[in-house]
C-alpha cells in the first residue's frame, strides 16, 4: 500500500472556519467529516511557500493576471488533457458555479429545461432551480454495480432542452466517460442544437484506463456551441482561493459572457489565487501523481474494508473524483435511519443521498481524500454503529 508522508499528516481545521467541518456534528469528540468535496489533504510544498513569500509582505491589494497566465493556463490544458486553445478562449471566473449561473441567466430564458445526468451535484440543480429555470433530470442507468447513459432517454430529453449540463468526470458516481459515450453526446447534441456546459472540475482525479477528455475536442458542432469550466481548486486543494478558467471557443458567446462579468463587477482575482495556479499549473505535475497513487491506495482500503467487514456497504466502481458513491441499500434502513447511526454512533458525516435527487436514495458519498490514518479510524466507527445496531 501507498505511503506518502507528506499525506499522512493530520491537520486540524476546526479552527480555519472550514465548511467541512465546522457543520454542528463537528464539535464531537472524534467527528470525521467525509462529505464536502475538499481534501484534508495539503497542498503542493512549493504552492504553500509561494503564499507564505505572498503574504509576508502584509499587503493585500487588488490584482491584474499577468501576461503569462494564459499561456500558462493553455499549456496545462495541453500537457493533460491534450486539449488546445488560445488564449483569448481562456475567460476567468472565481467559481465554477458562478459561471454556470450567470450563462443560464444570460443566454437562457425563464422557465427553459436544462437537461442533466442524475444523480447530480445539488448546486447545479440550484443553479437551475433558483435561475427559474426548469430542471429536467435524465437519470443514469444503475444495472450491476455501474452507472451508464440511457442514449434513447438522452435524446428524447435533446427534444425538449437545448441546453445541457455535463459534469465531468462525473459527480457523485464517479464516472469517467468514455470518448465513445462524449462523441454520441456530441453528435446527439449537434443533431438536435443542443448547447453544452461541461464541469470540469474533477478532471484530474482519472484513475482507470480511461482518461479525461474535454468534450469540446470532439467535434467542431460542440466546439462552438459550449462553455468548458475548469479549475485547479479540486486538483490541488485550493477551492478557498476561487479561480477557475472558462473556455468558450465562440467568439460571440465569449465576449457577451466577459461583458456580463464586467457588470457584475467580477475582475480582479483573489491575492492568493494567482501565485497558487502559477505554481500549481508549472512545476506540480509530479504531486499529482503522488497524490493519485495516494488516493488509489484509500480508495482499495475502503473496498477491501467493506467487502470484508461491511458487505452491505457496496462500493460503486470509481474511475474519477476522490470520492465514493456507496449503495447502502442492503441495510433495509431509511437515510434518517443511517443518519442515525453514522452521525450519532460512528461519528462521521457524509454527503447524503437525498442531496442529489431521487435517483441518489439508498446511497451516500463518501469523501477519502485524507490521511489514511483518519481514514481507518473512520471505518473503524462506522462499523461499529452498524454491527451494534444490529446485535
């Protein structure tokens, strides 16, 4: 099994006002959250003293990206997912979701359906559902064990929506998609004018034979008639910091959405955020392997765990992401029943089923992105409120 150091370091939160775990479970004596989508894991040794030389001169004024950012920006792009573009196709935006919400706002109509994969990422049903735009779920096939496309359900949903939300890799269930499953998302979104934005932000995080592939790249339809949102927040740990790059090949669609950043008043980057992705983005590429491997060997822990001590905990398959979308269905128990037992008597938090839609009942996500240390004890707690609610 992996064993990485610099990732088997504790580092307690409680105290840097962490969403994650300042939730009012977290003020138990040994709590584990496991259900936002951050790591406790550190970021890059060289990204954290940049900040630290950042910080020390005790001015934190406003800023300007630098002529370079771009550039660097387009080689990453480039050097991991062979993904080319220029740089004037590279559009910045603090958030992700904030660029999702303001293209349904500005190039979408009130009550319009936005069609998306479900179970699905809940502030992406927020982003429609507040917008005052229709949501209109197309579930996910679950058979054995694996999650798949309903083709014939996505093209009946192209004939009603003209705009479409892809996450990929894919939010909670951690698929990867296949480039054979993107060109026939492609070609049925060509064939019916569909409009594509695609979350990227999980595209590091691939640990099958299977790699990312941006679905811009798959044909020239798509190319222009969609928005790329990517991020080095999930991949490096710095989603506080909010900077994300939005490529939008068409011209048109690119400059009305930078104007409509102008007039929300969204320009200057967060002080941090510029020196994390300039460090992050040139001379990390070997941190994220180690921090694949690392990932890759908790997530065999939590299988092996489960299959052995937990049988009717079943792990979906991961090909993406650092987290696991878990079928507890076998335990003939209600969500607020396992809430029950996970909160209360393991101590653990997780993020619930019920978050992401009907089709995410019976099942949980589970965060791994930790020391493994932490880890094991979290399975440790948890099997224990399972087997002594059942003795």
């Amino acid at each position: 099994m992996d064993k990485t150091p610099m990732f088997d370091r504790y580092i307690n939160r409680l105290d840097n006002y962490s969403a994650k775990w300042k939730s009012g479970s977290s003020t138990v004596p040994n709590f584990i959250s496991m259900s936002v989508a951050d790591m406790d894991l550190p970021a890059p040794e060289r990204l954290i003293k940049q900040l630290e030389c950042f910080n020390q001169t005790g001015i934190y004024g406003y800023t300007v990206l630098p002529e370079n950012y771009f550039d660097v920006v387009r080689n990453y792009l480039e050097r991991h997912y062979s993904y080319k573009v220029k740089n004037d196709e590279i559009v910045f935006c603090p958030r992700i979701i904030q660029a999702i919400s303001i293209y349904l706002r500005e190039f979408t109509q009130i009550g319009e359906k936005i069609c998306v994969f479900t179970p699905s990422y809940s502030p992406i049903i927020n982003a429609i559902t507040l917008n005052n735009r229709q949501f209109l779920p197309c579930p996910l096939v679950y058979k054995n064990n694996h999650y798949a496309i309903d083709f014939s359900l996505l093209e009946s949903c192209f004939k009603q929506a003209k705009f479409f939300i892809l996450i990929s890799p894919h939010n909670p269930t951690g698929r990867v998609w296949t480039k054979f499953e993107l060109q026939k998302i492609a070609q049925l979104a060509e064939q019916y004018s569909v409009f594509i934005i695609s979350d990227d932000v999980h595209a590091d995080f691939t640990f099958s034979e299977t790699s990312h592939q941006i679905i811009a790249g798959i044909n020239n339809y798509v190319k222009n008639h969609s928005i790329i949102c990517t991020s080095p927040a999930k991949t490096f740990n710095i989603p506080g910091l909010e900077i994300a790059n939005i490529i939008i090949h068409n011209k048109k669609i690119r400059e009305k959405f930078h104007r409509t950043l102008q007039q929300l008043g969204i320009h200057n980057p967060n002080y941090f955020s510029i020196p994390a992705i300039m460090i992050a983005y040139q001379y990390c590429d070997n941190w994220i392997i180690q921090l694949k491997h690392y990932i890759v060997a908790n997530k065999r822990l939590v299988q092996r765990f489960f299959t052995e001590e937990i049988p009717q905990l079943v792990v979906i398959p991961s090909e993406g992401t650092y987290l696991l979308w878990i079928n507890y269905q076998k335990l003939l128990i209600s969500e607020d029943q396992l809430k029950e037992k996970l909160i209360k008597l393991a101590q653990v938090e997780m993020a619930w089923g019920s978050d992401f839609g009907i089709e995410g009942m019976g099942f949980f996500r589970m965060n791994i992105a930790m020391p493994r240390f932490l880890l094991q004890q979290a399975l440790i707690q948890i099997k224990n409120a399972i087997t002594k609610g059942d003795a």
